[in-house]
C-alpha cells in the first residue's frame, strides 16, 4: 500500500446527517429498564422512549404524542383491557407497544372517530447479553420485523460485569474513527499499569480480513507493550479485534480457558453528539473478580482520555473540517468511510451488501 496523503471532508453535505438507516443501533442497557418503567434517548436527533413491560418485554416507540407533542415518555405505564400502554400525561391517549393508539378518554359514545387510526412510529429491538438494540428505517413509517438479523457478536457471557459510558461532543464519524485510532494510544492512554511512555513505541504489523459489515484483525498476541494482560492472563493469550457498522468495536482476550470481552457501542444522539457505552464481559477469570471495584474506574479513564481529544479536536473543528489522513494508521478510517458508502448504495440499488475491503498487512508505529 502507497504511503498516501489523502484531505477527508469531515463536514456532511447539506442536507445529509450522514448517519446510515436500516440498520441496527445501541438502543440501551438492558439494566436501564425496569419492568413497568421506561426511559427518553435521542436516537438519530429523534426522541425515542424505550420501555420494558411488566411481563418483561422491551420495545421502543417515538417519545412524541401526535396530539399535543407531549413527551409520551413523561407518562407512565398501566394496562388497557388486558394490553399494556403507555399513557400520555396531557390528554391520556394510550398507546400500545406496537405504536398503535388504544384509547382516548375524551371521546364520548356515538363518536365515530376510532383511535387506532393515531399512531406513533414504532421501533423493532432485540435485547441479548444485557444490550438493547433497536433497528431505525429510512422509512417513517415502517412496521413489522427488521428486515435484517441484529448484530451477532457472539459474547459468552449473559450479561457484563460493568458498563461504562460517555457523551462525546463528535459527529457519529469522527467519534467512531478517534476510537478505532491505532496508533494514539501511546500518547492519550500511557498509565504506567497500562501502556508506561518507558516501554517506547513499537512497530505493530497485523494482518486484517473483511469480516461481515466490518473487518478483523487476526487472532494474535497482543503487543509487548500490553502489561496489564500479561499480568492477568499469562503469556498465553491471544486478542482478536473487530469492527462492524454502524458503530460497534470488541475485542476478545482468551488464553484457552479465560476469556476477556470488551464491546464499545456507538449511538449518534443528533448530529453532533454521539453516546459510546463499553460493555466488559469476563468468563473464568478469578483475578479480575477481584479487581473488579476498581475496573470501571480504569475504563472510564480510557475513555475520558479519549473524551478530552475529542474536545480538542473540535477546538481545530471550529477553523477547519478537512483532516489530513495518511496510510497506514488511517487506512481504517478510510475503510469506515467505504463500508458506509456501499451500504447506502446498495440500499439505493436494492441490492445485497457487498463488503469492499480486502484482506491487508497494516503496518505502524505506537
């Protein structure tokens, strides 16, 4: 691959958030919703309320009353002849799960108006390992079933032994891309129990392969300048990173009998602010159950430390919107930029998705 020098045009078109559609987001912590309670998110710049039933269900709908735009999520939840509803707080219209408006008080008998006719949009989701996601549709008003399977990540484990998360002040693309940055971590994340500047930079060559919406870096030993895994999981072990759209990055650290399993998930807010939660699972690892008061601590430092460049780097956003990306510590973020165009050209084609990376030997220092 040519040493190339390439001037990315951060900003979006006009008109265009840049965010893809048809396609499985982050929705929310499965511990986030209580039975009988639901939350307010921004999704995509729409508010979504995002719910679980008394009976356990989880399902999602547009936070927005289509009768006086009140906030259905400032309502509560109750049961309509057998169904349950959430209710609006101003007029107390009643929607079901599926959107579809069940009851309006104020109409009296004789009048022929049928409130089924009202509805809100309505989301799919799918909840696995303590992870809600939602699927969002180009079309406004879209129902039924997701057209494609949600993701697939394969965690062992339930559920995660901690999450953490921020808001980044970053549109979905240069949230996603700071993330997936090999060669920062060096200077952003150098603790002395992580990655100590007294290691010094080394030079990083992987091997990575197409893997479904995303790629892979091949199963191989993490770096020398890793400590913290050779003190937990011996000389023994192997990581495998991937990334798949629209915003999902893991990592899996096993050494045959442990396994490590880190996922950061990506949802763009609005435009200009992206929510990143990172979920840890572990599987027969007993010295990180005793590390584990401390753990979330760690990870929110990694990720305030990628918070504060984010920062910064919108003190040079405010002057200039093209960034210099150079090979090969970029490729990947080039590689990002691809992947999203053909998933929008193939659903404006009607076509099957057709991953356009090919198998690569990168290269850097850090």
């Amino acid at each position: 691959m040519s040493d190339e020098l390439k001037t990315i045009e951060t900003a979006n078109p006009k008109g265009d958030d840049g965010l893809l559609r048809d396609i499985w987001y982050f929705g929310a912590q499965s511990s986030e919703l209580k039975p009988g309670k639901h939350i307010r998110r921004m999704v995509l710049g729409d508010p979504v309320l995002f719910g679980r039933t008394k009976a356990g269900k989880v399902f999602a709908m547009r936070d927005i009353c289509p009768h006086r735009l009140v906030p259905l999520s400032a309502g509560k939840q109750m049961d309509h002849e057998g169904n349950p509803v959430v209710e609006c707080p101003y007029h107390g219209w009643r929607f079901g799960v599926d959107g579809v408006c069940q009851h309006m008080p104020s109409l009296v008998d004789g009048n022929p108006y049928d409130p089924a006719k009202v509805k809100v949009r309505h989301y799919p989701t799918h909840e696995a390992n303590g992870i809600v996601f939602v699927y969002v549709s180009s079309n406004l008003r879209f129902t039924g079933d997701a057209p494609i399977a949600p993701p697939d990540i394969g965690i062992r484990a339930e559920k995660p032994k901690f999450v953490v998360s921020q808001v980044f002040n970053a549109t979905m693309d240069n949230a996603v891309v700071g993330l997936m940055d090999p060669a920062h971590v060096g200077f952003v994340h150098n603790q002395w129990w992580w990655r100590p500047p007294s290691v010094g930079l080394k030079v990083k060559e992987k091997q990575f392969v197409p893997q479904n919406l995303g790629w892979a870096i091949e199963r191989h030993k993490p770096s020398g300048n890793s400590v913290a895994y050779k003190w937990i999981f011996g000389d023994d072990v192997t990581t495998e990173i991937r990334f798949m759209l629209p915003g999902y990055r893991w990592e899996v650290v096993e050494n045959g009998k442990s396994q490590f399993f880190t996922l950061t998930c990506l949802l763009p807010q609005t435009e200009n602010e992206t929510l990143i939660v990172q979920f840890t699972y572990w599987d027969k690892a007993p010295l990180l159950n005793l590390m584990l008061p401390i753990l979330p601590y760690l990870a929110e430092t990694f990720l305030n430390q990628d918070g504060t460049m984010v920062d910064l780097q919108n003190l040079g956003l405010k002057h200039q919107k093209n960034m210099l990306w150079i090979d090969d510590i970029d490729v990947q973020a080039k590689w990002y930029q691809r992947l999203k165009k053909e998933w929008r050209d193939a659903k404006n084609e009607g076509r099957d998705f057709k991953n356009p990376i090919e198998p690569t030997k990168l290269k850097w220092r850090s």
